[in-house]
C-alpha cells in the first residue's frame, strides 16, 4: 500500500540521501494522492540538490502543464534544453507552451527542434497543428507522413493525416487515408463520419452507410447525428432525419451548420414558415459555414 511505500523509500533515502530514484518515487506518490503542491514541492528540491537530472524537471513542467501555468513551463523547458540539449522535451514542452499562447511560428519552430532529436506520435500531431496554424498549411503534411513511413500501424496520426488533407482540400488523398484507417480500425467515428461526408459530396451511396455506422458506434455524438440526419434528409427519410437532427439541436443549438440542417428537414416535414424564419435568422447573423452558399439557395427558392 501507499504508507508502505512511504516508508520504503523514506529509508531508502537515510541510507542514500542522494538517491534520485526514491526521492521521485515519493513526488510521484504525492501526486498519486492528488498532492501536487507537494509533489511539485519534493521535485523542486531533487532538482536544486542534483542539478543535472533531467528526471525533476520533467516532472515539474509536467505539473506546470497540468496547472495550466504557461510561464513556468517554459522556465522549465529552458532548463530542460540547458541540461540536455540532446534531449526532445525541452523542446516539446516549449512548443507546447507557445502554442498555448497562439505563438504558432514560434511553437512550430521548437517542435522542429523536438522531432530532430526525438520523433513521436504525439509530437507528429502537435508539430502538423502548429505548422497548419502558423499558416503553413502545405508542410502540415510532412511530419505526418514521416512518422507514419516508420510507423504505419499509428491509426490516431493517420486519422489525424486524413484530416488534414480534407481541410487542405485535398479529397481523394483523404478519402484514401480515412479508408485505410477504418480498415484498421473499423469503428474509428472520426474516420466513418469524415469519409460519409466526403461520399456525400459526389452522391456516393456508401455515404448513409458510413454515416449510420458512425452513428452505431458513437450514438450521442452530435456531430455524428447530424451528419446521419442530414443524409437521411437528404434522401427522403424525413422523420428519421429529422429525429437525428433534433438530438443534434440540443446539444449544439448555436451551430449554423446543423440549424441549416435542421431548418431543411422540418420543411419537408410540413413546418415551413418556421423553417424559413429560422434560415432568414440563421443568413441575416453573417457568419460563415460550409453550407451557406446552398441554404441561401434553398431560402431563395422556397420564397420565390
């Protein structure tokens, strides 16, 4: 138990007062009991009494993460990079920190400097979302493909890859990524919900199967139910879809893209004034999102 592991490294400590791995045992046991002032506190002296080990620092920008205190983080870092310039995590935990900040250039440059000395899963992830949000959207790509060439079985980074491409634009290479990871991984809601998406764009049939199958697999997810609503609205299961909807609805009630979806279905469903009202308010608010340009349209060609 807990007491007993206390006292183990405790005495282990009397005998060894320099011993780093009791001595961080005992942080790691405060936190386990949800003490982190005092873990960070046993970490804090650890790293003043042995000024080379990596293992206090980590331990203590991993807390200051945790905390959501951006400075300390990157006080930490600095120290991390100081000790072992070698070493990914100082670098990485910057990044981590300036991202935080939305210093997205900065943070994509010591992501760089983290994948050059220690590429990971993770990291490929946060390196590709600061490269895309510093306006470097075509290299987004790069860590993505680098990692999965020597990985090919990272699911989560390849559905991650998929992603991107669709946000670049990029169909078909998206299309055939999600593909790939739903064969792996054939309940990936992500992937099943992206690719019907991208079917339903080109009239492909396996788009309401993909998207019943998302929809199986992550019943309450109301991105889910509106992409399977809208499907069966789309092709003439008015009361299903509009069931789907209305549970999209209550959990998003703000997002212009599922009112539009909403709006249409209770239309065919006979409730046209209040249908049109609520696209009128929905254009009138300016904001953008995908299907603007076709419920325009719609309002247009229903007032007409």
């Amino acid at each position: 138990n807990l007491t007993s592991a206390r006292n183990n490294y405790t005495l282990a400590l009397k005998k060894e007062p320099g011993f780093i791995p009791a001595a961080m045992a005992l942080g790691r046991l405060e936190e386990q009991q949800g003490n982190f002032g005092k873990a960070a506190a046993q970490y804090q002296v650890i790293a003043a009494s042995s000024p080379g080990a990596t293992e206090p620092v980590l331990a203590l920008a991993r807390l200051a993460l945790l905390d959501g205190n951006v400075e300390e983080v990157l006080k930490y870092a600095k120290q991390l990079q100081q000790i072992r310039p070698d070493y990914a995590a100082g670098y990485e935990f910057e990044g981590i920190a300036l991202m935080s900040q939305k210093s997205y250039k900065k943070s994509s440059r010591s992501f760089r400097m983290a994948w050059e000395r220690g590429p990971s899963s993770n990291l490929a992830v946060m390196f590709s979302r600061s490269l895309k949000f510093s306006g470097q959207q075509t290299k987004a790509t790069q860590p993505l493909t680098d990692w999965l060439s020597e990985s090919p079985s990272d699911t989560r980074v390849r559905q991650y890859l998929g992603t991107t491409w669709m946000e670049l634009g990029k169909t078909d290479k998206a299309i055939e990524t999600y593909e790939r990871v739903i064969k792996e991984d054939p309940d990936n809601v992500v992937a099943l919900n992206n690719l019907s998406l991208l079917y339903s764009h080109d009239r492909n049939p396996r788009a309401l199967e993909l998207a019943d199958r998302a929809l199986k697999a992550s019943p309450n997810n109301p991105g889910v139910q509106d992409t399977s609503g809208w499907l069966h609205v789309q092709q003439g299961h008015i009361e299903k879809g509009q069931r789907l909807l209305e549970k999209a609805m209550k959990q998003l009630p703000e997002a212009p893209e599922v009112r539009y979806h909403y709006a249409v279905a209770i239309y065919h469903s006979g409730e046209r004034d209040k249908a049109l009202g609520m696209l009128k308010d929905l254009l009138e608010e300016g904001g953008k999102f995908t299907g603007r340009p076709d419920a325009q349209q719609f309002l247009d060609e229903k007032q007409s």
